[in-house]
C-alpha cells in the first residue's frame, strides 16, 4: 500500500485467486453448478462470480451448458490435467530408463515433449564426462532446429506441423538451421523413415544431437529422449554408437508405457 493505494497488480492478483477458487470450486466433483452456488461457495458477489467465470468460459477453461446454464470444467482444462498426468507417468517411467542408458554410454541424456508447438524438457540425466547440457528443466527450445523437436514433429501429420511452423515462425539460429516448411517436411520424412533425428550444429554452432522417439500404448509419439555432443568429440563411430544406444532406451521406455509394435503396428517409426 503506497499513499493509500494498493500495491500495482494487487487487483489483478486479487482476481486471479478468485478466479482460481471457482474453478477449484468447478473441480470439486460435485458436478454442473449454477452461478448462485458458485458465488456462495465462493465468497463472491454474483456480478463478480459472474464476470470470472465469464473470461473462465472465453479461456476455455469453463464451458456453460446452454441448457441449464450451470458451469463446468472445459476443455482445456481438462486437457491440462490430462497433460500433467501424461507427463507424471513419463519422468516415473523414464528414471529407471535415463539412468541406466548413462551407465551404458557416459553420455548425458534428456527427456522432453511437445507443448504448444515448442519442445519442453521434463527431465535430464548427466553423464560423469558428458559436457554440460544448455537446457534446463521446464525450458522450451524449437521445433524446427533440434533433435527432439523434429522426432516430437515426426508424431504430427504434416498439416499440424504446417500450422505450428506458422505460429512460431522458422528462426535461423545458425546457418545450417532449417528455415524452410517444405524442406522441414521432406526432412521429417527421412526421419520417420529412420526412426531418429539428428540436429547437425542446427541450434547451436559447434553442437551435435540425436533424438529417438517414445511411444504410448496407441502407439503415438508422446516424448523424445536425446544425447548432446560436441562436433570435436562426436565421430561418426561416436555418433552410431550413441544413436544405437538412444534407440534402444526409447524402445525401452515405450514398453514401459504400453508400446507393443505387433500390436499397433509400426507406421510412421
């Protein structure tokens, strides 16, 4: 409080809590309330309950039923905590997976996903030698230019990529960064024909990287777990070896999350 008015963004947080418990309040399990229960419940004013839960809906966060007009979870909350659960069992999984392809190799490794057209890392294991790594946990880099990105990518039909290439946009970050929709494309192609991606100083000058893919039970690409090195320290032979090695532990860690490839078949690997 400064001069008898309050702190900036005091309000916004005000709302934002308030916000919060109506749909904490929506997410109770007790099903579709009206705007009066959830103003009681809530502590608030109808007007206020009303005006929250009007940019709730327009989020998405909420739906209204046009019947009743009672309130509801959305979509896209219901997405979210779908996400979260997804990601949850990934780094459960993963741990036993991550740990024992770094006793294996040496090397360091990583294991990310796909949110809102960008890669996300969700966890990451060092090697004893292995260079330190440039990402770090919660820390999103492009779809475009590396390893994981183009694996994550290789999961999407190629109009999704299209509109994600479109939304984010195609930085060059070094010249060998792929700045080109078609060329992105036809290099995907290789890529699920491979079964592995491969970032060739692309990101960063100086820096390799190779990605595998993680699959679900249904057989979707879900995650990518990849290796870093540098272009002095990565030989051809490294670089096989460390593919190999990387294939595995996403074959691995798809079986630990249902994968079973005479089940789904093995489209699109």
């Amino acid at each position: 409080m400064r001069n008898g008015h309050p702190a900036p963004g005091l309000n916004g947080a005000r709302a934002l809590e308030k916000g919060v418990r109506l749909l904490l309040l929506l997410a109770s399990g007790d099903g579709p309330q009206p705007l009066s229960t959830l103003a009681r419940r809530g502590g608030l004013p109808p007007s206020t309950a009303h005006r929250l839960l009007a940019t709730l809906v327009r989020l998405g966060v909420v739906e209204q039923e046009p019947e009743t007009r009672r309130y509801r979870i959305g979509p896209r909350t219901v997405a979210f905590a779908a996400d979260v659960l997804q990601q949850t069992d990934l780094t459960r999984e993963a741990a036993a997976v991550l740990h024992a392809y770094v006793r294996e190799t040496g090397e360091a490794i990583s294991l990310a996903t796909l949110q809102d057209g960008e890669v996300v890392l969700l966890e990451q294991v060092r090697g004893v030698d292995a260079p330190r790594l440039f990402l770090h946990i919660g820390r999103r880099a492009p779809l475009h230019s590396t390893a994981l990105g183009k694996v994550l990518a290789a999961g999407l039909p190629d109009e999704e990529v299209r509109r994600l290439l479109g939304q984010h946009g195609m930085t060059r970050l070094t010249p060998r960064t792929i700045t080109s929709p078609r060329r992105f494309l036809e290099h995907l192609a290789a890529v699920r024909r491979l079964g592995y991606a491969l970032d060739d100083e692309e990101t960063v000058q100086g820096a390799r990287c190779l990605a595998a893919p993680v699959r679900d039970h249904r057989g979707r690409v879900v995650a990518a777990l990849s290796s870093s090195g540098s272009t002095g320290a990565w030989s051809a032979e490294r670089m096989a070896v460390v593919r190999e090695a990387l294939r595995r532990a996403g074959d691995r860690l798809s079986a630990r999350l249902g994968y079973r490839p005479e089940a789904v078949g093995t489209a699109g690997r």
